[in-house]
C-alpha cells in the first residue's frame, strides 16, 4: 500500500477523452505505423497526420473550453519518448509540457495516459509484451514521464485497456502483432497486470500527488443458450484477474462501450438489436451495467475514463449520451463513488484498423484542413453535463 499523499480534485470531472497516435499524427516510430502499412492486415488505411494535434494542441484546448469542460484525457506517446531503448527525447517530453501547461492556463484537469495502445518500434522488435523485461521497462518508462511531468499531472492512468491490448493483439489476431492463441492472449494479460503495477509503483516514487489507476475496458455480456461457460473464461481473462489485481490504486478507470452477445460458438457478429456504426449493439445502459460490475470489486473512487459511440449520426449519438448520463446518475445516486466521467471522444479520430470512417467525435475534423466543427452533441453535452443533477 502507498503512503503517498494523493489528492482528488474536489468537484466530479466532466471531460472527454483521446490518445495521443490517433489525433497527433507523425507516429511513425511504433508497431501500429508499421502494421498500417503493411500489406495483408486488418488496417485499411494508415493513420498519416492523424488530427494534427500535435501541432494543434491549444485549439483542442480551446475547444474544451468553449465545451464547458473541466478535464481532459489524452496521453503521451512512448516512442516519441523514448524513440531508442534508453535514450528518452527532452524535446518530446518539452513538448507535453507544454501540452500539459497549456490545459492548466485553460483550468483544464490533465488526465494522462502512459500508454495508449501504441509501442514504439525498438520494443515491438524485441518481442513486445513477451518480452520478459517488458514491465521493467515500462516502469522505467513510467519513472522518466514522472520526473519530467509529474508536476503536471491531474490523474494519471498507466495502459489503456491493456485486455484489449492481449485481446485484439494476441487471440482475435486483429491488432499487431496478429497473433491468435488463447495462451498468448493469457500470457499477455498476465504481462500487462506487471506492467501496470511496474508503472504505477514507478510513478508512486517519483513527485506528484495525483490518482493512479488503470482504464479496463468492461462490457455488459449476455450469454445466449450454450454460451454460458465461454462468457465466464472471457469475463474471468477480461476482467476479474484485472480488478483483483488494482485494489491497491488509487482509483479504477471504467471504458464502456456496448454489450457483447456469446452463443455456444463464441461471438455473435451482428447480434440483433439497434446497430451503431461498429456494428456493436446501441448500449447505453452498459454505463450503469460496468460501473455497478467494478464497484461490487474494488473499494476505490471509480471514474469513467471512456464511454461513447462511433455513429456517422449525431441524434443517434445524443440518444446515446443520454441514456450513458442517466446510468451515471443512477448509479450516483445509489452511493457508488464514482469521481468523472469522460466522453470518447473530442475529435472524429483514427479508429484504429477502421481507419477514419467511424465518428466517435463531438466535433468534425475536415480530413484535408483539419478544421474543427463542433457537432449538435457538443452543444448537447456542454448543456447536460452543465445541468446534470442525480
Ligand atoms: C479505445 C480507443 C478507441 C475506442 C473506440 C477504446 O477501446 O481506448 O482508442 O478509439 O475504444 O473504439
């Protein structure tokens, strides 16, 4: 357990949140730049200039503010950090000081990511998370972003959805590096927990007072006739072993999305129902389903790190959000401690193997000036969040 000192901001956040490949753009130096461009994978274009975040930061900025937002998610890019094992880039890390400065000036909460998916060439080249120093060199990693920001950081959240990561990566062969066995994806996850408590214990030494914590990704499952043991290894792979082993954080991220149907021949596609434009189910209610699910684990603060829905239609998207802050405040008003909640996501970003064609964003990015055109449901949610009361 940690004696530090760890302060929470005292009012609930309300923010929306993105990672620093699929807006910054130039990620050139990481396994998914590489996977991208590869012929015969699932990626069907490559992410280029992403948003230009990198260089548009303060108008990202500025568009929170106008938003009526108190915090922001977004995170810092290992292989711009450490572009070679053991050299670390004071120009990169300048530049997130900056980042992080400029969210401050703005009274903006800085919620920082590690590590979003992304791993820089060197370690994917070395074997990437199966490699036996991987958590050693995340903490190492961890300890270096400490020293240069931590002075910075609102809330620090240590590896996005590291099951996604196992999943997408190691069993359903989708994300690099393509692989599809079931004792992989387990061995991955089991690397990634290391990872996490390597980064967290390296963050904890060095200064700051700010939450740590883990963003899992959760989902509400159903289990149709004969699917009912499958549901219970993903759950148990998925979720159980991450939230035993987080208790010892200081806060838990939830990201949610929809609700997963498993028959007895593992997932169902396209299960029936309303379609968003992932094809996942239109969900909303797996908000209150997760929150209530992680908080019958842990005895921390809860905050909803990412919740949203990728729909070229906007009312749909409204709709949506309606029904995710109703959950929220129901599960408020029955007493779970739940601290923020962030929107996924600011900016029509790159979608990983999609590409551009989903909209997760509340505001448009014209793909060939990068202008920023706030949607309805920015208006919508600067009102809701504004007016919230549970
Ligand atoms: C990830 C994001 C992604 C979002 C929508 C989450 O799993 O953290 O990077 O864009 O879902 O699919």
């Amino acid at each position: 357990m940690t004696t530090r000192d760890v302060r929470f901001p005292n009012h609930f956040l309300w923010g929306t949140a993105t990672s620093a490949y699929q807006i910054e753009g130039g990620g050139t130096n990481t396994d998914w730049s590489r996977y991208e461009l590869s012929e015969g994978t699932h990626a069907v274009e490559p992410c280029g200039p992403g948003c230009d975040s990198w260089n548009r930061y303060e108008e990202d900025l500025d568009l929170i503010v106008e938003l009526g937002l108190n915090s922001f998610r977004l995170s810092v890019e290992w292989a711009r950090i450490e572009p070679k094992q053991g050299f670390y880039d004071q120009e990169a890390l300048l530049h997130y000081r900056k980042v992080l400065e400029a969210c401050h000036v703005r009274a903006i909460l800085p919620v920082v990511t590690l590590h979003h998916f992304t791993i820089p060439l060197w370690t994917a080249d070395l074997g990437g998370f199966e490699h036996p120093d991987i958590a050693t060199w995340m903490g190492e990693y961890a300890k270096v972003v400490g020293e240069a920001l931590g002075d910075l950081i609102g809330i620090a959240c240590t590896v996005n959805e590291p099951n996604i990561v196992a999943l997408m990566g190691y069993l359903t062969g989708v994300f690099p590096p393509a692989q599809s066995s079931w004792e992989r994806f387990s061995i991955v996850n089991r690397a990634l927990r290391a990872c996490h408590v390597a980064m967290r214990d390296a963050l904890r030494a060095t200064p700051g007072t700010y939450p740590i914590g883990l963003p899992l990704s959760m989902n509400e499952y159903e289990a149709l006739p004969g699917g009912e043991d499958l549901v219970a290894s993903i759950r148990h792979e998925m979720e159980d072993e991450y939230l035993r082993v987080v208790g010892d954080d200081d806060y838990l991220g939830v990201q949610c999305y929809t609700k997963i149907v498993i028959g007895p021949e593992g997932l169902v596609v396209r299960p029936e129902g309303e379609l968003t434009e992932m094809g996942y189910l239109f969900w909303p209610e797996s908000v209150e389903y997760t929150l209530r699910r992680a908080a019958s684990f842990v005895d921390i603060p809860i905050i909803m790190t990412e919740n949203g829905i990728g729909t070229d239609d906007d009312r749909q998207r409204i709709r949506y959000l309606e029904g995710a802050l109703e959950g929220l405040g129901n599960v408020l008003r029955d007493g779970l401690d739940v601290r923020g909640y962030f929107q996924w996501s600011l900016l029509d970003n790159f979608e990983w193997t999609f590409g551009y064609r989903p909209k997760f964003g509340i505001v448009a990015v014209d793909r060939a000036t990068f202008a920023r055109t706030p949607k309805p449901s920015a208006a919508w949610y600067r009102n809701a969040t504004s007016s919230f009361s549970y």
